[in-house]
C-alpha cells in the first residue's frame, strides 16, 4: 500500500497483492480486455497519485509491475519522495544496501545530492550514482579503503547504479529536497503530463526535464517519427518548410541526431518550435526511398531551397543533369560526364558485406558502372574520411573488386581517366 493512502492490485483471479493478503482496502482496476495468464504477467496500471492526480494517460503516472513476484514496494508511489523513503528505511530488503552505503556518506555528496536534484529534478535517481562514484573517486579516503580492498567501499563501488539511486532517492524523500514535480499540458497533443515521467533519462539530458512535451510526443520527436507513406505530399511540404524554419536553415538529412545540438544555447520558444516540428516529421528511412530520390530533392520539392544546391558537411550537395543527387560539385562533373557519354550508372551501390571490413554492408562506393564500382576521393586530409577511404580500397583487394579511384587531379584530365568506361555499359540510345 502506498504511504500516500492508496493501494493497487489487478482484478486476478488469485489475488497476489501482499495488501490484499492482509486485508487492506484497494482500488481494484480492471483491464478492458480479457487477458491471458501470460498477458497477466506484466502489465500497466495506471495510478491515481495525489502528485498527478486527474493526469491523461500518457505515461505520466504509471506502474509496469511483475504480477507473479509480488515485489515488497508494490505500490509505493515513486512520485511519492516522503513516502518511498519511509518505505526504503524500513523495508529490510534494502537493508545491505543502505548500511554499507551510508557508512561511506559524508556532507558533500550531500550537496552533490541536492546539485543533482536541482538541475535533473525527478531524474536525479538516474544521473546520481555517476555523480557519487565520481566523488569516491576524487576522494583519497575512498582510493586508499578500495587500493586495501576494503570489503564495504568494494561493495559500493561495485553496486548496480539503481541501488545508488534508490539510496539518493529515499535521501532526497528524507530532506525534502526539490524535485520540480509539475503537471502541465503538451504543446504537441494536448494532454496532461508530468515533468517527471520522461523515460529513458536520454530524453531528458537531451531537452531537459523542464519541457513542455509530453513523453510520447519527446519519444516521437527524438526517436521514431511518424511513419509518413500515407502522409499528404501538400502535407508533407508544410512539415519539412515548419522544420526548416525551426531550424533557421535548409535541415539535414540527419536532423534527429544533430537537433539536441540546435538547441544548446537556444530559447524555450525555439526550443518548442524544434520539437513540435520534430514531432510532425515522418522517419526519413522509411518514406524517403518510396517517395523521393533523396533528401535534397524533397527541400527543393518543398520549396525549402529554390536551386538545387545546397551547402553541406563534405561539399556543396547539388542534383546531376540525370538527377542524381551528387555530395559535392566534383561528384556532379564525374556524374555529368557519366550521362553525356552514355555511360549507365548507378549511383551509390553497397559493397558486398565483409565479416571485418563491411559486417552490416553498409559501405557504399559513389558509382557502379558494370563491374567497376567507381569512387571519388575528394577529402583525404581529413583522418575519418581518409579511414573510410583506406577500408574501402582494402575490401576491394580482398574481394577482388574492380575499383576506380579518383582524386582531386584526376578532374582536370577526366576524359582520358574515365575514357575506359565508354565501352563498358552504354545507354540503348546512345548504342543506337
């Protein structure tokens, strides 16, 4: 049962709840559907916390709770700090845990508590246990007990990160700590959340944990996307223009992975602008190759970019005359030169796999014509393009493949460089 007051058990057909046993009154929750005994197994209740009280279900307040086991905190409210530190100090299953602990307690990881609390408010559980082994660390005490194999600071550096943070948990409970506990309603669909139910702690070292985003539309934003094939093309233009105006640029192709670092230093309106537009964007490895050639071609469908030229992170991206998208203006001459000489290619074919050099067969050269997989290698001064380069050419030799290397001088000179590839696969039409 809950400190708070309240106590939860599925409607079972054998009852497992400890409260139950013991005769304490519950509010019983009965699923929609009939489920099975697996089905039973683990399962999501929802709730009534006098933090969150009336919140959506959105995740906000919830228990994924093992059914068959019985844990002894069955119940407690974790948003509950008062009471899950009377549980933790009372309950004898953490007992180990917490003697050894604070025997190594001293005041400045108590103000390394209350930093935590501060700055990752209900998250604090999640980022404290680094925290504290980092101050161990920097203690000379702690360094010479460990170098003497002492048995109880062996034992503390070694437990999980989750007993540290109940111990930080129950801590903060106890000095009522702040924990920045609020309920707000999402910007993005318009339901009631919590500030602390973000889940995993990736999502909140990546907004924050004072946003104003529920954790379904954080998780959409950052991470999945909407899946878009059935996605409007006028709708689909207005989310990638929304995005573009988030961003104050042409976006990336990549713009999950880069956004957290659009919105360093940004205000919270930006910041909510960012993440909406997050939001309403499809996955782009899902709908990009069904709909559109590449990234560059929907910017410039979209109206994002008037040309078809684009500055990016290895050149200036730009369309060939065929179409092909092309990462910088050197790729475009070969390309061009490809399609004026009637030479079929195929733009960006994958390696075959390799157990070492190539596992995922993920590596891709820039063209196969034929046989030939033609790379151009327009950036060896830089370590990680010049790395990627030295594999390729290593799995060509190892495979047997005919590679066509290209460099920086061989531009001025292509007819001749590239003169063996006439014969090699011409174009009906120019065959013709």
């Amino acid at each position: 049962m809950c400190r708070c007051g309240y106590a939860f058990v599925a409607e079972l057909d054998e009852p497992r709840n400890s409260d139950v046993a013991a005769g304490v009154p519950t509010t019983k929750l009965t699923a929609p559907w009939q489920p099975s005994h697996d089905e039973w197994e683990f399962i999501v209740l929802r709730t009534e916390c006098p933090v969150i009280q009336r919140v959506d279900p959105c995740g906000a307040c919830t228990w994924k709770r093992d059914l068959n086991r019985g844990y002894s905190n069955e119940g407690v409210c974790r948003h509950d700090l008062r009471a899950f530190a009377a549980h933790y100090w009372t309950d004898g299953r953490y007992e180990p845990h917490r003697r050894r602990i604070a025997s190594m307690w001293k005041q400045s990881h108590s103000r390394t508590l209350r930093e935590c609390c501060a700055r990752w408010g209900a998250h604090a559980r999640d980022v404290f246990a680094e925290s504290i082994r980092a101050a161990w660390a920097g203690d000379p005490e702690y360094r010479d007990r460990l170098a003497r194999r002492d048995e109880t600071a062996l034992y503390c550096w070694e437990l999980r990160s989750s007993d540290l943070g109940d111990f930080a948990r129950a801590l903060a409970g106890v000095y009522d700590f702040p924990t920045h506990h609020s309920v707000k309603r999402c910007l993005g669909c318009g339901r009631l959340f919590a500030d602390c139910q973000f889940d995993p702690i990736s999502v909140a070292e990546k907004v924050g944990f004072r946003t104003d985003f529920c954790n379904l539309c954080l998780h959409r934003a950052l991470y999945s996307g909407r899946v878009g094939r059935r996605m409007k093309e006028e709708t689909l233009f207005g989310v990638v223009q929304d995005l573009a105006e988030a961003f104050g640029c042409a976006p990336p192709a990549n713009f999950r992975v880069v956004a957290p670092r659009w919105m360093e230093g940004a205000t919270r309106p930006q910041i909510n602008a960012i993440i909406l537009a997050l939001r309403n964007m499809p996955d782009v490895g899902k709908w990009v190759p069904d709909r559109f050639d590449s990234w560059l071609h929907l910017l410039i469908a979209a109206g994002v970019l008037e040309c078809d030229v684009r500055r990016g992170a290895y050149g200036t991206q730009c369309l060939a005359d065929d179409g092909h998208a092309c990462g910088s203006l050197a790729e475009k001459a070969i390309d061009d030169w490809l399609s004026s000489n009637g030479v079929r290619h195929e733009k960006e074919p994958h390696y075959p796999p390799h157990s070492e050099l190539n596992p995922h067969g993920k590596l891709r050269a820039d063209w196969l014509v034929g046989e030939i997989f033609v790379e151009y290698f327009g950036l060896p001064s830089r370590p990680d393009y010049a790395r990627k380069m030295q594999r390729k050419t290593q799995l060509a030799g190892t495979l047997g493949i005919h590679l066509l290397p290209l460099v920086v001088d061989d531009l001025a000179q292509i007819d001749q460089v590239l003169a063996p590839l006439r014969g090699v696969c011409r174009s009906p039409e120019r065959v013709a």
